[in-house]
C-alpha cells in the first residue's frame, strides 16, 4: 500500500473478494491479531448497520473495512472514540476529494443531506477495561445505484462529485488519519478533538426528535459532552445526554 504511512494502523492487512461481514470477521479474529489489523472487502453479503439494520453496498466500489484496536480504556469511552473515527473519516474526504462532510451525530457522515457513509463500532469488555473494539466504516465511494426505499436518504461520493473516487488514496487516507486522530485520543483525551468533531457536526444547534429506549424526545441538540453524549435541551428546558440512540435531524 503506496500511500500507507502508518505505524500499526493497517500494517496488518486482510484483503477478501466476499465476506458476510468485516465486523463478524474482525471480532473472530480479534484475539488472534495484533492491534490495528485491518480487514477489507469487495463485497459483504450480511453487511450490518446499527440498530440492528442491514448495511447496503455494491460490488467493488465502496469500502468496507473494519479496524480492530485494543486500546486500554474503561468501555464507556468508545462512545467517544466512534466519534474520533467519524472525524477522521471527514478528514479522509476532505483530503481526497476536496469536499467538506458533516458528523450526524453519532456516526452518520452527511454530504449534500444524504449519508454517505455509516459507522458501526462494536467491542467485547470487561467491567472495567476493553478488550478490543471494531471499528466497521462503510463508505459508499463509487456506487451509482441504491435500492428504492435508501434512494431519498443515501448517496456516494462519485454521485455527489460527478466522478469516481480513488478507493485506495480513499482508505490510505482513512487509515493515516485514524492513527493520527486515535493517538491524540489516547494521548490527550476526547477533550482535545471535542472542538473539531463539534465543528463538523450537523447535529449541534438543530431541533432533533430522538427515539431513545422507546421513548420519543424532542429538543434543540446542544453540545457534545466530554464523554461523547449528545446534549439535548427539551421544551420544559430539561437537559439529557444521551448515550446513543436514533436522532432524526429536521430537514435530513
Ligand atoms: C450504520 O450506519 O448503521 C453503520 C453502517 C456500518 C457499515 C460497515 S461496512 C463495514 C463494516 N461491516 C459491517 O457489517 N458493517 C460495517
């Protein structure tokens, strides 16, 4: 890989033509590899979302990757770290295609009000230490068509930029800035890229309506906390923080 400059991101690297899934691939091997393994594929056949949703892609023309690290860190701290792989991700586009992303909170990555690419981080604990997270990024890069009922709200980018995009600069990049943005993580703390994920998210500052533990609220988002929670003001002016959860942005 000529445009790797990593020192473990992506120094191990699994490449498949078919998988049902980087993710369910990633956490079978995951005690097995070392830290930062990556494993890419062409194509999944039971590609997962989050929330239990299926994950869509073409044959060839998006990536799929998921990044296995093994971070020291107590579990509460991957809702933050999700949020650093968003960034990244947005740096990634940026750099290759000289277009500006937004963050959905908490790991929609948004171009023209379509999402183009989803996040999925899954990770196996203790009480109070990680063992390993995935890292699942899906990417739609070069795919042209989507099924009907993702037509309104998903796009790639080679539809957005009237172009194709090369897919390996793409997941060189990805990876590069995930070394770059995990280690400042590790280093100095969610703290310190608090500012940039806040700066590039299109969530803080709108009316959401979040479906939360089956109960439906509604608010104006107004911060991300230095765990990664996203903030909500409600109408009677109650604050919640909320973990995670399904937020519906007006106008997206
Ligand atoms: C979402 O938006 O719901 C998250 C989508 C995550 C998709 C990626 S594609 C690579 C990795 N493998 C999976 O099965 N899912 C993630």
């Amino acid at each position: 890989a000529p445009y790797l400059n990593t020192k473990f991101i992506g120094r191990n690297y699994i490449h498949k033509e078919s998988l049902s899934s980087t993710n369910d691939m990633a956490k079978e091997l995951a005690y097995k590899v070392p830290d930062g393994t990556v494993i890419v594929a062409e194509e999944q056949t039971k590609g997962r979302g989050r929330m239990g949703r299926s994950w869509f892609s073409e044959k060839s023309s998006c990536i799929l990757t998921s990044v296995i690290l093994k971070p020291q860190i107590r579990p509460e701290k991957t809702v933050a770290l999700t949020q650093v792989a968003a960034l990244t991700v947005v740096k990634a586009i940026e750099e290759v295609c000289s277009v500006k992303t937004k963050i959905k909170w908490p790991n929609d990555i948004i171009l023209n009000s379509k999402k183009v690419c989803g996040i999925l981080t899954e990770m196996s604990s203790e009480i109070d230490v990680v063992n390993y997270i995935v890292i699942g990024i899906g990417i739609n890069v070069n795919c042209t068509e989507f099924p009907d009922d993702l037509k309104e709200k998903a796009t790639s980018l080679q539809l957005e930029l009237e172009k194709p995009v090369d897919r390996k600069k793409l997941l060189a990049s990805l990876l590069n800035n995930l070394e770059i943005y995990y280690k400042e993580y590790e280093e100095k703390g969610f703290e310190s890229l608090r500012p940039l994920i806040l700066e590039n998210s299109i969530t803080i500052g709108k009316e959401v309506r979040v479906i939360y533990t089956d109960r439906e609220i509604r608010g104006q988002a107004i911060a991300i906390d230095k765990e990664g929670k996203l903030v909500i003001k409600t109408e009677k002016g109650e604050e919640i923080a909320l973990l995670s959860g399904e937020v519906s942005v007006r106008g997206l």
